[in-house]
DNA sequence: TTTAAAAATGAGTGAGTACTCACTTAAAAA
DNA sequence: TTTTTAAGTGAGTACTCACTCATTTTTAAA
C-alpha cells in the first residue's frame, strides 16, 4: 500500500469524498508527521509548507485556519478508531452468534485494532496528544464514544452476562476493563516502549488470558 | 492542607532544598495550571506572568529559560510518581512478610498513588502531555523506571510467583498487566472521565478482584 | 490558440514570542 | 548606619507567528 492509498483511506470519513490534489496530501502528510513529533502548538504552518514542499499560502487555500488542518486530520482518525463499531451488522453480527464467547469478539476487535494502530500510529497520536488542549475534539470523542461505542458494547456484555459467561460487574465497568486491558497493550507497545523486543502473539495470549479470568464469572 | 505546603512537598525532590519564595511559588503555581490547561508551547510567559502577579522578568531570574521552568515541574512530579519504589525500605518491607499476598501489595500502592494522583493532578497531567514532545523528559522517565520501579517490582512478582500465588507470565508482562490496570483506572477516572458519578471504593474493588483473577495461578 | 478559471505563490503584516538589561526596592551583613 | 547582595521590575529587542493578497503559473474550456 503505497502512501496516497494509506491517506485517502484514514481520510475517507472527512466528508468531502472527491480526490485530494497531490499538494493537498502533501500537506497532510507534513502535518501529521510534524504534529506527532513536535505537538500541533509547536508546529509552524511555515515548517509544514516547507516539509510539504508547498508555499505557506497554499495551506491558507485549502484550510481556512491551522486548526482546521488539525481537525482536518483527527475527525477521520477518531471515526477510523472506532469503525467497527460504527458498521450496521456489528451488533447484529454478536446476537446472530458470529461470536460463541466474548473471548471471540475481543480476539477478532484486537486483531483489527492492532491492524490499525500500527499503520496509522501518528495520526492516533496526534489525536491523544491534542484531545486533552482543544474542546471541540473531546466533545467529538464523547459523542461519537456514547452514540456508537457505548451503545454497541453494552449489548454485547449484557448478551454474555445473561449467558453466564462473564463476571455481573456493572457494563460499565466491564466496559472499562476491557478497553483499558487492550489500549493498555497498545499504548505500551507502540507509544510508551516501541523499542522493546515484542512478541506481539505471545503478549496478546497472555493478555487476552488475563483479560477472560478477570471477567469470568466465579461459582456461587 | 493549604496552598504553599502541598506545591513545597511536590518539591521537596527539586534539589534545592532550601523554601521558595512567595512570589516563585506563585509562578510555579501558575505555570502548573496553565501547562495543564492549553500545554507548555501554547502557553506564553506573559501569560504566567501575569496569572502569577509578578513581572515577567521575574520568572526569568529564577528560571533561565522556559524549559527550564517546565522541568521544575515535571522532574519532582516524576520522583514523587514513582516515591514508594525510592525507598529503601521498601523491597524489604515486601520480604519480611509485611505483604502476605500480592493483593496486598497491590492494595497499598493503589490507595497510597491514589491519593497522590487526587492531590497533584495538574502536575501529573502536565508530565504525560510533555513526555511525548521534550527527549529530556522520556530519558528521565526510563532512567526512574528502570533504576528504581522495573527492579523492585521484579523481585515482589518474582517473590509472590515462586510462592505459587501468581501465573508464571514474564515478569514484565505481569508489571505491565498491573500498572495497566491501576493506571487505567487512574486515568479513566481522573483525565478521561472526570464528571462521571464515581463509585471510587466499589470499582476499586471489581478492578482489584479483576486483576488478582487474571493473574492468579491456574492448575495444572 | 485564445480565454477564462482555478491553483499556487511568497513577500508582506501586525500581533505576539522568549528573553535581556538597566534600574529600583527590600533585606541582610558589616 | 552604611554597604552588599539579592529579588523584582517592565520597557525594549530581535525574531517568529498565523494569516493575507496581489500577482504569477497551471489547467481546462471555448
């Protein structure tokens, strides 16, 4: 997958769904590169013309201010982070028994997951390092999180609650656990020690263990 | 406790050990607030100057550059983060049966980190924004962790595994596992939630039962 | 080939930026 | 009381910032 590919597909979710001109991409590429290394406050429009190889105007010509070319990047990146759950077969796909145990769909949300944070790991880092400075990308975050995320997931723990199958802490809860269990995996292999001689199988076995023990429902 | 003394025990690490001034804390205090508000490249010293009631020049009588004003921040945060694993006693206490079981241990430092986190949150949030963006902050981290934290966590797990208490997974793994766990919650509760009606005793509990449950050793 | 429209340019702009320095004020030492 | 030292000041400095706009270049239509 060469790099125009890996961009417009990130992309796809922002909207205008024409093409992108080769300066436009340029620019975003810049952008992403330079805000994951350096932080978008720290990043000047003139820095990211030069690295695009653009002049600083044409960035003016396509996003009316610098922040717009920071949303420009984490509003596909965030409804990227979370595409499975915003397919309309997703839950469906659980109750009509694709998944026997929660086990099932927790090993098939990594492996896609894990998929996906590895291709586009600066983009999903600019959007951590930003989502705690500007308002209006939190407020993205809890609706997009509440409206597809929350909603989807609470089905599917309560479908294996009732089957008996995991531990009758609140959704909530289980919710937690099981994303902090997971983007805690993430977060330590790809941003806290990338560097670290993983075995990327090996510590998913293990943590998927330890994530189906700890929410397994214990005898009576 | 009032405003001075809680900014002095953050502080108490810096070095210089002797009292601040009424006016440094103030600069201090202002700078915490504002780095943890809008980040430390979005946030100009007129700024803090001005938040901190004294000329700007007198921010720069006490700090060189503005950098180094982040570091006086960021480097006590970081030694009062990890302050239970710098004492010497600490180890010891573990093998002299002061913790009969690895809940135990886990126990303390969640009770004793969660107050710290409570009370010195803006700090906290400002080393995690800045880690990722100053080379000097990262190197600090490794150095605290390896040097201190990674060894004696080590010898607790390695202690509780021959004990038979805890799954035979890689050292490293089960650190991982726990400081995930605790520092999921930590971070759901206090960075990504904050406003959500918490039950912090009860979900302490579920997590605490959810970690010794997918650690605990299973038969053979 | 001419003409019209769109895209790209980069020098220019005013509002900041981190930091300096000659100076005043306050406190401590002599 | 006089002198020394330190803390605090704020206007000034050289420079960078995001953003603009008159002009040129490229593309497409006629």
């Amino acid at each position: 997958m060469n790099e125009e590919q890996w961009l417009e597909e990130l992309l796809k979710f922002n909207g205008e769904d024409g093409k992108l001109s080769e300066k436009q991409m340029k620019i975003l590429e810049a952008a992403i590169e330079m805000f994951a290394e350096k932080g978008y406050a720290a990043t000047s429009t003139s820095e990211i013309a030069k690295r695009a190889g653009v002049a600083e105007g044409t960035i003016f010509r396509h996003y009316k201010t610098k922040k717009e070319l920071l949303l420009a990047i984490v509003t596909p990146t965030l409804l990227q982070s979370v595409a499975p759950f915003l397919a309309k077969e997703f839950a469906k796909e659980v109750f009509e028994h694709q998944y026997e145990h929660y086990e099932d769909f927790v090993r098939t949300v990594w492996k896609n997951r894990y998929e996906f944070v590895k291709k586009y790991l600066p983009a999903i880092r600019v959007f951590w390092q930003e989502v705690a400075f500007h308002a209006e990308i939190k407020k993205q975050l809890e609706t997009v999180f509440t409206a597809h995320v929350y909603e989807k997931f609470k089905k599917i723990v309560l479908y294996f609650q009732e089957k008996g199958e995991i531990a009758d802490f609140p959704v909530e809860s289980v919710i937690r656990l099981t994303i902090t269990t997971i983007a805690g995996f993430f977060a330590t292999r790809f941003i806290i020690m990338p560097d670290y001689d993983w075995d990327d199988e090996a510590e998913m076995e293990r943590t998927i263990q330890f994530l189906m023990n700890g929410l397994r429902k214990k005898e009576a």
